[in-house]
C-alpha cells in the first residue's frame, strides 16, 4: 500500500478488521506476561519485595507511556510495518531500517527465549528431562498454535 490516493480506476483494497480492543489487549498481555513470571525469579532475591514494588511502579508508568504513544501513532500512520514505518516516516530509512532490524532481531529471538524460560520452568517439576526438550516442544506447539490462529484469522 502506499500513501498515495487510489486512482479512479483502480480498486481499493484493504484487510478485513478482526481484531477488537479486547483481542488487542489479549495479546500484548500475552506478550508481555511471560517475562513478568521469570523476571521476578531473578529480581526478587536482588530488590527483596519493596525493590520489586517500586521496579513494578517504574515499568508500569514506562510501559503506559508507550502503550498510549504507540495507539497514537499507530492512529496517524495506518499501515502495516509498525516500528519500521513509524521510525522512517519520523526519522528518515536509516533509523527507520534500525528500527527494522531492531524489530525482526526480538522476533528471531524472543520466542526460543521465552521457551528455554518454559524449559526451565516445566524441568523443575520434570527434572528427568532436559531443560532443551521442553523448550522445543514449547516452540512448536506455540508455532504451531501461531500459525493455526494467523490462518484462521486471515479468512476474510
């Protein structure tokens, strides 16, 4: 898509809307949730519980901040990309292509990360198996459950 006006003779296409404000939430609670149970086993016995609390007060403001920031701007510049598209409009291709490439590294890797966390998490109470076989297992099964929900949601 580009930013120019559609011409009289072409036709305009656009995606299906499927996704509510509950759905949304949904999923950046999904995404956020699984650092908050594996962050706390690493700071709880740094920060004790008051560390903790004013840790949690600090994040909160920080993540309200660009939760509104990002709907914002997500409003004003409507078409698919996110952070790349933003950060070139704003900044120019070379921040915009950072920020690309900042995005496609969290996606390669926070989900083998997140289930070596789920690997670490089940072998405390299955120590007869490694930490790796859980985390693979979690990969796919969450690929797998990623892959179904994006088909089932791209029917439009």
């Amino acid at each position: 898509m580009t930013d120019e006006p559609a011409s009289s003779g072409s036709q305009e296409r656009s995606l299906k809307k499927t996704l509510g404000p509950l759905t949304i939430w949904g999923l950046g609670v999904g995404y956020v949730i699984s650092g908050e149970y594996f962050g706390w086993n690493l700071g709880l016995p740094y920060g004790g519980p008051l560390g903790m609390l004013v840790a949690t007060l600090l994040v909160t403001v920080m993540y309200v901040a660009f939760v509104l920031s990002y709907a914002e701007v997500a409003c004003a510049i409507p078409r698919a990309g996110g952070a790349f598209v933003y950060a070139d409009r704003a900044f120019g291709t070379t921040v915009g292509f950072i920020a690309g490439v900042a995005q496609l590294t969290e996606f390669v890797f926070a989900p083998p990360a997140i289930a070596f966390a789920i690997g670490a998490y089940l072998q405390t109470y299955f120590p007869m198996f490694p930490v790796w076989a859980f985390a693979v297992l979690a990969f796919f099964l969450f690929t797998g459950l990623n892959i179904w929900g994006v088909q089932q949601s791209a029917i439009f």
